[in-house]
C-alpha cells in the first residue's frame, strides 16, 4: 500500500483497481458495523441514565411532601 500525497491539481485521473475498490468497500462495512454497535452501547447507556433521573425527581418529590407534612412516613 502507498502513501497518497496531496495534490491539489493532479495531472492524470485517479484510477482504482478493483482489489483497492473492494478494499474499500470492506473497511466501510467495518466502520458501519462500529458505528451501529457504538450507538446501541449508547443507547443503554441513556436509557440507564433517564431510568436514574426518573427515580432521582420520584425521591425530591417524596421528601418536598414530607417536608411539607403532606405525607408522614
């Protein structure tokens, strides 16, 4: 594998032969493969977070009404 240098005018068309092309075809398949379970793995995660949310404003509005003599455990 070569290294590509930049060319910003380049003299000849690029071309790909079918081995690189399928090449590149298979490290897109990887990075698509990453990013799917990179945001099911993240999904959890906020999922985790909105459950402890949930619970943590259930606990304030429990102590507001026992501050406030509504409810007496």
């Amino acid at each position: 594998m070569e290294v590509i240098k930049h060319n910003p005018q380049p003299e000849a068309p690029i071309t790909i032969t079918p081995e690189e092309y399928d090449d590149i075809l298979a490290l897109g398949s990887l990075v698509g493969d990453e990013l799917q379970r990179y945001r099911q793995d993240n999904r959890w995660a906020w999922n985790l977070a909105a459950a402890m949310a949930f619970l943590l404003g259930a606990e304030s509005v429990v102590l507001f009404l026992v501050a406030y003599g509504v409810i007496a455990l």
